[in-house]
C-alpha cells in the first residue's frame, strides 16, 4: 500500500482527513459531534428557517433627526434630581386618591388621576432618558453567562398586556416556538424590548384587529468568515444550524412609509400623526439593547396594512440539568 507525505495526498484523501476534523467539531445547534449519532438524529433532516435581517444604512437619519451623544443630554444630569420628588408627589396622589387624608368629591379625583398621569408620563421619560444614557455610555452590556429562555419571558410579557388588549377590543394570539431556546441576554432587558414593541402595536391597532407574536429558531448567519472558521469548510445547504431565534410582533394597523424605517429607531423620533404622549425613546432604547447583546431589529411594514417589528438573537448553549 503506497503511502504518501501529506503535501502530497489525492484530493480524494485529502477531503476524506478535512471531513473528520469536521466530523470531530461541535455542532452549535445540538452541541454534539458533527459525525455522532446523536447530532445526525436531532439535526438531520429537518427543515432549517433561515432569516436575513435587512442591512442598516449607517445611521443618518431622515427629517434632521440625527443621533445624540450623551454630552447634549443637559435633562440626564437633572434627570436624577427629578426621581425623589416624583416618588413623592405619586405616593401623595396615590393616597388622596383612594381617601386615605380624607374625602374627595369626584371633581378632586378626576383633578388628582390627570395629576397622577402626568407624573407618570414624567417619571418613564426620566427613567428612558437614564437608560439611554446608559446604553449610550456602553455601561449595559451582553452578559454572556446569563441566558433567558425566550418563549417563557416573551409569555410573560404577553400576558401583562392581555388586559390592554381585551379593552381595546384587539384580538391578541402568542405562537411560542415549544423549543425551550435560550439567547444570551437577561429576561428583563428581553421583556423591556418586546414590551416596547408590544405596546406599539396595541397604541397603533384599531378595535376588531389583530396584534400577534411569535418566536421562531432560525439560522442567521452573521458573518460567512465565522461560519468557515467553525466547520473548516465552505458552508453547504445541509450545513445550516438553528442557532438563533427571531421575534415578530406583528399587527394590522396604519403602517408605516419605507422611507421611516431606519428613521423610528433613533432617538426622540415620533412620526406625523403619532401619540403627542410617546416620548420617542420607546424603540431607540430597544433597539440600543438588542445591538448591545449582538442582535438585530427592523421593520417591515407599509402604510394600511399594518407593520411587523422583527428582533433576532443569538442561541445561547442548552444548560446542563
């Protein structure tokens, strides 16, 4: 039997040893050798969504709305201020309002509840302007060590907004992907984006519509070098892995023009003919914490028929029981 240096090996030979190294490799969907039985029984086969989010154009945006850097934030300093006495000023509301320093007549509780509103409103605009500027000075970043299974964190934000719906009148439907995937982001920084982009579509839904999330494993292939570099080898077709997953919140109302796609996302942007209560943080705050934990989130969406906000995230590796 011939025996030859490996410089010098057929190409036959030579693809056969480039296979086994690739055989030996971890897959990242299952976390099992390629070439055991075990990834060939869980991977194999089965049908592999693939998404492409849209690429970003770098980040100027339309109508004079441009980025601002945390040193034009003269409200942040001041922001901090603001907290105690809104605290105060709610508690004592709160207790005017359910008649715990004495009567109130309905005149007085209609004067406190717009009071209490207010306040309110104040207080989120204070509590996203300190978030943003957190996010901004790169203090809030991806801790990879924490993983969040995504289908029981999106049901829980879900639920919390069932009532809204249900007195709106919308229908509202969940379609969990049953997988038990987890992506590496904290549950509450998941549930502070989907609750922005949740709350969106039921301001912008008219009664009798529909407003829907689903939660959907998928391949994304963030770049083709590092897809290389993981399997040694130009990806195949057969080669795509689960190993992120994409969020949807869909829903039927007015939609929105192409031309503000990329331009809801930045900060302090509110479209014509939006809520003069919104502060125009909600999505650029989300969309700061899904590029802090290395996602993505878009839109599609034109106007009359309704929009879809998509988010994805990288898979996080299964723990261990």
């Amino acid at each position: 039997m011939a025996v030859w240096p490996k410089t010098e090996w057929p190409v036959d030979m030579k693809f056969m040893e480039k296979e086994q190294v690739n055989n030996n490799a971890e897959c990242p969907a299952c976390h099992s050798v390629m070439g055991s039985t075990l990834h060939i029984s869980l991977c194999a086969g089965n049908e592999i969504v693939e998404v492409i989010p849209p690429e970003r154009r770098k980040r100027q945006l339309r109508c004079g709305h441009e980025e601002v850097e945390p040193s034009a934030f003269p409200l942040v300093s001041a922001a901090h201020e603001f907290k105690t006495p809104l605290v105060v000023m709610l508690g004592y509301t709160d207790l005017l309002l359910n008649g715990h320093l004495g009567a109130v007549n309905q005149r007085q509780k209609q004067v406190l509840g717009e009071m209490q509103e207010g306040a309110q409103r104040l207080q989120k605009l204070i509590q996203d302007l300190l978030l943003l500027q957190e996010l901004k000075a790169g203090r809030i970043v991806a801790q990879y060590q924490e993983s969040t299974s995504v289908d029981e964190s999106v049901s829980e934000i879900f639920n919390y907004w069932a009532s809204t719906a249900t007195q709106k009148r919308i229908r509202y439907q969940f379609n969990p992907s049953e997988g038990n995937e987890r992506v590496r982001i904290e549950a509450l920084k998941l549930q502070h984006v989907i609750s922005s982009l949740i709350e969106n579509a039921l301001k912008h839904t008219p009664a009798q519509g529909l407003v829907t999330v689903s939660v959907t494993p998928c391949f994304w292939e963030q770049r083709k070098a590092q897809s290389e570099f993981l399997f040694n080898m130009e990806r195949k077709e057969s080669r795509k892995v689960e190993n992120a997953v994409r969020i949807d919140v869909s829903d039927t109302g007015r939609g929105i023009a192409p031309e503000h796609h990329d331009e809801i996302f930045g900060d302090f942007v509110q479209l014509p003919g939006g809520s003069a209560r919104g502060t125009g943080l909600g999505l650029a705050i989300a969309r700061r914490l899904v590029e802090a934990h290395g996602g993505v989130i878009w839109v599609e969406s034109e106007v009359g028929r309704g929009s879809k906000f998509s988010l994805l995230l990288s898979q996080a590796k299964q723990e261990a029981n």
